[in-house]
C-alpha cells in the first residue's frame, strides 16, 4: 500500500506541474520576445523526449526497480525547469523545458508508476487500481492548475517557476516508498524479451499505438492553447485558469470511473467509445459561440474523457502480453502517444503562427477521434500466449 500511495504522489506532482505549462506562454513569450511557434516547439520537445526516453526509463524500472528511477528523473525535471526559470533567451528556455524536463517526466510518470501498481495488484483489481494511480494526474492539474495561476499574478513567471522546481524536488523523496519485490527474470518461455517481440510482432498492439498516439495530439495541443485560446477571445485569465482546473476536477472521477469500468467491459469497446465522446465534445465547442458558459462546460465533458484512456489502455497492455515487462511495453506505447503529443503541441503555434487561427489543428484533432475509434474496434482482446505464461509465473 505504501508503494500505491507514493506512486500516486508522484504522478500527482509530476502531471500536475506539466499540465500548467500553457499559464507560462503569454508572461514568458512577453518576456523572451520570442513567438508562440518557439513555446510551443519547447512542450513538443518535452513531450517528444519523454516519449522517446520513457522506453528506457520503463526497462531500467523493470530491471532494477523504480525507485531509483524515480530519484534520477525527479532531479533530472528539477535542473530542467531551473534553467528554463533564469533562461535569458528561447535557446536555454527550450533546452531547461523542453529537453530536462522531458528527460524528466519519462522516469516519474505513468510507463514507470502504473507498472509498479500493475506488478503489486492482483489481475481482479489491477484496472480499478490503475484508474486511481492515472486519476492521481488529474488531482495534480486540478490543485496546480490554480495556485500557479496565482503564483504568476503575484510573484511573475520566473518566480513561480522556481517554487515549482521545489515541488517537482520533492518526488525523490516519495521515490523512497516506491519497494516492490522483484520478479525472477524469465527465462526463453515466451515470457521477458519474448513477451516484448510478441507484442512488437502483434498488429493489435500497433492499432494500440496508433489510437494512443490520437490521444496524445489532442490532450497536448488542448493543455497549451486552450487558455491562449480563451484570453484571445477576450475571456479573462482567471477563467482561463479556471477551464484547465475544471478539466482536472472531472477528470478525477471520469479516470476512475474508467478503470472501474475496465474490469468489467471490453475495454477495447470502452476506449472507442471515449474516443469518438472527446471529438463530439470538441466539435460541440467549435459550434457554439465562445464563452465562459461553453468554455466550462467543454472542460467538464472533456475532463471526465481527459487521462481516462490511460488505465484502459495501460490494463490493455498487462491483460494482453503480460505484466512482467509492463514497464517497457507500455513504455513504448508512450512513445507513440508522445509523439502525438509533440505535433500537437508544436502544430498549434505552428499554425496559429501562420493562419491567426486554431481552427485548422481542432479539425485534425476531432478527425484523429474517428482514427483512434476504428483503431481501438479492430483490436481483438485476448491475451497472448506469453501473457498466460507470465501469469501462471507470477
């Protein structure tokens, strides 16, 4: 239980700092002098890097146990957003943002945390217990989301930033909770590195990454532009604030209500139906008029969709090819959601840059809903043979 409860004291301080980075675009482009293309190239680059690292960060976690992965990552995203708050210029603020902080997030966010809840509970409980562990992201996002947006008022973007680095310091010492006991490595039974070229070798387990990478566009490019978006249209900073904390409020329950759901129903059946729920929000939103009231309630309908694709799809991955090497099977899974992530992220400035207009990313972001539905219909859920194997091994 221990290792549950700072698990998910983890993911609350890591998701909950990374989800504020759209209230530091206005006061730092401001500052910097430099265009929104160049914020958002530094949050494509973190998700990009988290991306690509979290495979690693999975397999080290695996291996040799999280927790001191978990230290390494929480100093690495530390240093990250210490330089990104004394940077002088877009050089060093992309590299502090983008690049340490990615580095960052890979060690102490869902690949490495959710595989210790997958590892510690048993297979009748594992979904419920992942839906809490990736809701402890949206508490994070509902709590940060505010108080930074009052830090900013108060203190400017540099000083708030520093306060955070103090609280992203704090995951080292939560890491030290992270004790599991390890698992015998397998043997050539179908099990450990066989379980991992079953899975790169399986159609179903691509659709997967395909669908994940849809997600990955669309909550990127939404938590980075949504508040711009807001302000633009003459709605006031605080509520803009306000959208982003009411995304993670509903987000709570919806995440665990998912997983809930997960031990019950198909999953896969369950994540075509969010899927296809989180493009009719947002076609909703583009239809009416801009204003508070449709701001907070496409924030409600999209928060309670927001992470609740990442207990059923992170169960997908246990359920299907085994829990032993979760860790690096899902971790590679987030590298298709982070790469998603990094064109959501850089396309909106991109575009916004060139056009004046958001609208042309939301039309992809709605279309990507429909692909990841499709994906997810066509997955058929029933576990591998290696799967079986690690069961009965474990």
């Amino acid at each position: 239980m221990t290792a549950l409860i700072c698990g998910s004291l983890v993911i609350t301080l890591s998701m909950g700092v990374r989800q504020v980075s759209g209230l530091f675009l206005r006061p730092v482009t401001d500052d910097l002098n430099f265009s929104r293309e160049i914020f958002g190239l530094a949050v494509g680059l973190q998700n990009l890097v988290w991306g690509l690292t979290q495979p690693v960060a999975g397999l080290l976690a695996d291996r040799l146990g999280a927790r001191w992965v978990v230290v390494g990552a929480g100093v690495c995203y530390a240093l990250g957003l210490g330089l990104a708050a004394v940077a002088p210029d877009s050089v060093l603020f992309v590299i502090g943002l983008g690049v340490l902080a990615g580095l960052g997030q890979s060690g102490t966010t869902f690949a490495v945390i959710l595989a210790v809840i997958g590892r510690l509970t048993p297979p009748a409980q594992r979904s419920r217990w992942l839906g809490v562990g990736s809701a402890a992201g949206s508490v994070g996002m509902f709590v940060m989301v505010p108080a930074t947006s009052i830090l900013l008022d108060l203190v400017g973007w540099r000083s708030a930033m520093l306060i955070l680095v103090g609280l992203v310091a704090m995951m080292a010492l939560l890491a030290l909770g992270l004790d599991e006991a390890r698992e015998p490595q397998a043997a050539d039974t179908g099990t450990g590195r066989g379980a991992v070229a079953v899975a790169l070798a399986d159609r179903d387990y691509w659709l997967l990454n395909l669908g994940f990478a849809s997600c990955g566009f669309q909550l990127a490019f939404v938590a980075t532009y949504l508040p711009t978006m807001l302000t633009d249209g003459a709605l006031s900073t605080a509520l803009a604030a306000g959208v982003l904390a009411c995304i993670g409020a509903f987000n709570i329950p919806g995440t665990y209500l998912a997983g809930a759901a997960g031990g019950r129903c198909r999953k896969t059946r369950l994540l075509a139906v969010l899927y296809l729920a989180r493009g009719a929000a947002m076609a909703g939103f583009l239809a009416l008029p801009l204003s508070s009231a449709s701001a907070l309630v496409f924030a409600a309908l999209f928060g309670l969709l927001w992470t609740a694709t990442v207990p059923l799809t992170s169960g997908l991955v246990a359920d299907l090819w085994g829990r032993r090497d979760m860790g690096l099977l899902f971790g590679l899974a987030m590298v298709g959601h982070q790469l998603g992530a990094f064109a959501g992220a850089w396309t909106g400035g991109f575009v916004f840059d060139r056009t004046g207009s958001f609208m042309p990313v939301w039309l992809v972001a709605i279309g990507l809903s429909l692909t990841a539905a499709l994906c997810h219909a066509g997955l058929r859920e029933q576990a591998r043979p290696c799967a079986l194997q690690a069961g009965a091994a474990g």
